[in-house]
C-alpha cells in the first residue's frame, strides 16, 4: 500500500476537527431477569475486529437477558432517516469500541480517560436470501461532514464539518454513530452491534484461539504484537494486538490495519468451524457467557429470543460467500494521517448496496483503498 496517491477530483466534502473526548452515550443495562438461564446457539458475523455473528462467520451462544446491553436508536434518531427499504436484504452498522475504562483500561493503554471511540467500524450488508453478504470498512480516520445528532439520553451535539469519523460516536455515542453512517451512505442502518476490547479478547480466549499465517514479520510495541512470519495459533491478547496495529505492517495507516482485520475475520470464520461447541457443555456456557457481556445491540436485538431470530436467517453465509472492501478514499493532501472519501468511487458502492447488488471492483480502482494489501491470512 503506498501513502502516495493523489487525491481523486470527487473529494468528498468532508467535516471538522474532532471533538472533546468524552463517555459514549446511549447504552443502558438490561434489568436483571429473574428467568432461569436459557442457552440459545446463534450464528453471527465477526464482522472484522469485535463481533461473531450477523453473518455466519461463527456460532456464538447467549444466554439470557442478564448481560445483554442495547441502545434505542429508532428513539433517539426518530423519522429523519434514509427510507427504509424492504427488498429483503439488511444493513447492520458494527462498532469495536475502543472504550479506555473499566476493564479495558489496560487494553487502551493504561490510561483511564473516560472516553470511548469506535476503533473499527464496518457495514455488513446482507443481501437478500440471506446466502452472501457484502462488508464495507470505514477508516477511523476519515474526515466527514458529521450532522448534527441526539443520542439516546435525548442531548444534542452540533454537527462539523472536516471532522474525524471516529469523532461521531466519541460525541455522541451510538446513534450519532448511525446518523453519521446513514449520512454519509444514504442506507438506512437496520442493526447495530458493538463490542469492546475486553469482551473481544475474552471471547477469542474462550474459542481457543484463531489460526493464521503471516507473509512477513510483525513487530509493533504499540499494540504489544511481535510476530515472525510464519504460522501463529493468536491468543486473545495477540488478536487483539493484531486488530489494533498500525506501526507493525506497512506504511502504518489506517488502511493498513483494516486489510489485517479484514483477513482476520476469514481465519476467524474458518476456526469457528471446527471449534466442536456443541460437544462441551462448559465452552458453550463460557462462550455464552462473555458474548453476552461483550455485545451492545439496538434495541432490537435486545433479547435472546430476537438475537436467536436474527441470526437464524443469517447462519448460511461462510466466508467464500462474503465480499470484504474498503470504503475508497485517498489521503488527504494537508495531513497523511487522514483521509477523504472519494465521492464519486464511494458512490459505486452505496448505489451497489442500495440496489442490492455486488459491489463492483471499479469501485475502488486508483484509490488508496484499492493499492492496500493484507500481510496476514487463514492459516
């Protein structure tokens, strides 16, 4: 991948400096349920870095109501959204949050600062049939025009323009994330669901790891990653580190990071298959257990019985029925640390989305998306 592309002529508007930094909103505790703890097997898609599920990448077991976390966002964000198409096929905004407190200060860096931002955030569309589905990667670093939105504890944030994407959900949590989304995109998000750096590392821990092999060596002490070439059996800490590294392989962009999730999903489908779940009682409580603790979904979601429904009709999508990109853009002229969306490129791909159809390869042609390449791979 190179940091020397110029930028496309259909720059995006783009959108204002970040933020403060500050506690995400939105998200509220289930009361605790006085129901005995049923089990259920759901399939969902570990949509890059945080989530197993949506679709298909894996099985993932939630027991009931007592750790499930979820947001309003239909409340929050009310009738000033993309239309909500019905042609059978489903959008789902996924989130890894990158929150520096509680039980992921250590993860963050140590510092518990109160705030929270969205590390990783990814499209998975799903088409309709539900047998393939489409992810679309958002870099972090992309300057966007951010609306202005209202979160779910009803306060509004002004919008800005050149702002840092990742800015969206550090101002104003979940939904403001989904305003920016549905924004930028003209598709009306369907789904939400999140999951923290805690919840991820634990949950890989508790799949027994996830097998893959790297073309080169990587070595980032940011992310605590050292790694020779070669085949690795990545431990939750090491998954974690190899979702997070941006030093550690190629020009040490954002871009970079994403093709090293992105083919992380794939060894990450490809394990969970043979993991024997259903063999051992203890694994499928323990899996249970930590997903339930991990995930932040919209409201909609917010029961077993609605993941299991969810899920139900999403479990036939694998791996060689997914089609992973990146949204294009280029670097942005005045800071190589940011990019722009290319808007005429970027539009290739939500017409695709919209219409239901495959995203086309010219979508990312001469752009810096599409000069990136992953040095990591299902073992």
């Amino acid at each position: 991948m190179s940091a020397e592309s110029t930028p496309d002529s259909g720059n995006p508007e783009a959108s204002g400096p970040t933020g403060p930094r500050r506690r995400a909103k939105g998200r509220r505790r289930k009361p605790r349920s006085t129901r005995g703890k049923a089990l259920l097997v759901t399939a969902w898609a570990a949509a890059g870095v945080v989530v197993l599920g949506g679709t298909g990448l894996g099985y993932v077991y939630f027991k009931l109501n007592n750790n499930l976390n979820s947001v309003d966002i239909n409340q929050a964000l009310g009738t000033d959204r993309p239309l909500d198409v019905d042609n059978g096929s489903q959008d789902i905004l996924v989130l890894g949050s990158d929150t520096r407190s509680g039980s992921n200060k250590k993860l963050g860096g140590g510092i518990d600062d109160g705030s929270a931002r969205s590390d990783t955030a990814m499209i998975v569309h799903v088409y309709k049939g539900h047998k393939k589905a489409s992810v679309v990667s958002i870099p972090r670093d992309t300057l966007v025009e951010r609306p202005e939105c209202t979160d779910t504890e009803g306060d509004t944030h002004e919008g800005a323009s050149s702002a840092m994407f990742n800015s969206a959900y550090s101002t104003g949590g979940a939904a403001c994330a989904v305003k920016t989304v549905e924004s930028m995109t003209g598709i009306r998000m369907d789904h939400y669901i999140e999951v923290d750096f805690s919840g991820f590392q634990k949950l890989i821990d508790d799949l027994g790891g996830v097998k893959v092999t790297t073309a080169e060596d990587i070595s980032d002490p940011d992310s605590h990653l050292d790694l020779k070439a070669g085949t690795h059996q990545l431990t939750g800490e090491q998954a974690l580190g190899l979702v997070r590294t941006r030093h550690g392989v190629g020009d040490g962009s954002d871009l970079g990071r994403i093709q090293l999730q992105q083919a992380f999903i794939k060894a990450l489908v490809e394990q969970v298959k043979q993991v024997g779940v259903l063999t051992s009682p203890k694994k499928l409580w323990d899996l249970a257990d930590t997903a339930t603790n991990a995930v932040t979904t919209d409201s909609d979601l917010d029961s077993p019985q609605d993941l299991a429904s969810f899920a139900g009709g999403l479990k036939g999508i694998g791996s060689s029925n997914m089609t992973m990109v990146t949204m294009p853009v280029q670097y942005d002229p005045a800071d190589g640390n940011r990019v722009l969306m290319v808007k005429s490129k970027a539009d290739l791909v939500w017409k695709a989305l919209k219409n239901d159809r495959p995203i086309p390869k010219t979508a990312t042609e001469g752009t810096a998306t599409g000069k990136a390449k992953s040095v990591v791979g299902a073992a």
